[in-house]
C-alpha cells in the first residue's frame, strides 16, 4: 500500500534525506515542495521549473517554459530552504534546442541542440533537458544518501535525445539503493523514467498511483487512508 510507504518516508526518515523533484510547473508542486523543505537535508529541483527560478534571478531563458507570475514564488522557496537549513540543488546549465517536435518527441532535421548555462537559453531556443554539469551535481547530492524520494523528470525524456538529465538521477538513485538507501518513486513519469532505463528492480519501491503519492507527501489525509486508520 503507498501509504505504508510514505509513512515511512516521512515519519521514520533515515538520513541523510534527499528529495529530487521535476515537471514543468512550479504551481503544481509548491505544497509538496514547502512541505518537503521541513522534512528533507537536500532538494533537487529539476526539469521546466529549472527556468522559473532562473528567470526569477534575472536569467534569460530564450523560448524555455516558465511561469512569470510565480517568479516570486520561486525566490521564496530559495528563502524557505536557506532557513531551514536545506540544501537546495538546481541545475546550472541545460541540454537546449531550436527544433524539438513535441507531437513526434523527435528533433526537427536542421535544428540545433547546444548545452549552455541555464541562465543564458540564446534566444529562439528551449531548456530541454538538464546539462552534464547539472547531472554530475544532482548524481553528487544523491550520493551517500539514505532515504530518497524521486517525483518528475529532469527533462523531455520522451524524446532519446534528452534522456541524460533523468538518467543522471535514475542511476545515482540506482547506486544509492545498492548501498542501502530506501528509494520511493512515485508520479507516472518518473515511473516511466525507470522503466524506460531499466532500473526498475534496482529501487525499493515504485508508486504508480502518482496523485495520491504527491497528495500524501504534501501532507493531505487521503479518505480511504483515514477510514483504515479509523481516523
């Protein structure tokens, strides 16, 4: 049952606690993130909302996903982590490009693909995926780690050629979980992201109710959890 899982997670956490969270929206994620930022040592933050946070700085992003009106939202999470004391991980360059058809999640012929920092997307250009730097540095974080939570994707990994960022993450989870750290994967990307690259039988659990997973972490009583526990 996910319950028992995050329960777990989020009552008896073995440290140190790192939390990787991706997608393209910081709104769909900032209860869970503020929540998350009470509870965990280090917080990844990847994927689209990776030029939020750089547009909130002054960035220039050219054509990557943002949300303008949650720039602010953005520098508070920055201000929440560094009073709680929580390593806040984002990415600091990005995989880009001028030609990705999200129909066919295939790259245009002729289009460009560049790696460059993530707050410097040249006009005409889209943050796709997390650079290798990025990589190296969310790897580097989840290393040594003893509890792992892991929700949305580091880029477009649909398409093959913007698999490495989520890779990246999927391995280092991979390798933290061989040496004894208790891994919970949840949301369907992030499902796929494993299935996709082969890992998963190399973490300890696998959440495919995503909705409910994320509702739990936020700190959401879930009715048919609390009927169970009688609550």
């Amino acid at each position: 049952m996910p319950s028992v899982h995050v329960d777990a997670v989020l009552s008896n956490i073995k440290r140190p606690f790192v939390a990787i969270m991706g997608g393209s929206k910081v709104s769909s994620k900032i209860g869970i993130i503020e929540n998350l930022l009470g509870k965990v040592d280090k917080l990844i933050l990847c994927g689209g909302m990776t030029y939020t946070f750089s547009k909130a700085h002054g960035g220039e992003i050219g054509d990557s996903i943002v949300e303008l009106d949650k720039l602010d939202v953005a520098l508070g999470v920055e201000e929440l982590a560094k009073k709680n004391g929580v390593e806040l991980v984002l990415g600091s360059d990005c995989t880009a490009t001028n030609g990705l058809d999200f129909d066919t999640m295939t790259v245009k012929a002729g289009a460009e693909i560049i790696t460059c920092p993530a707050n410097k997307v040249p006009a005409g250009f889209e943050g796709v995926d997390a650079g290798p730097e990025s990589q190296k540095a969310f790897a580097e974080a989840i290393k040594g780690a003893k509890t792992i939570l892991w929700n949305g994707p580091a880029g477009v990994f649909e398409c093959d050629a913007f698999t490495a960022g989520s890779r990246a993450i999927g391995n280092a989870i991979a390798e933290a979980t061989k040496n004894g750290a208790f891994s919970l994967i949840g949301g369907g990307d992030s499902v796929a992201c494993v299935n996709k690259f082969g890992l998963a039988d190399q973490v300890s659990y696998i959440s495919t109710g995503g909705g409910a997973l994320l509702e739990a972490i936020e700190g959401k009583v879930l009715p048919g959890v609390a009927a169970i526990k009688g609550e």
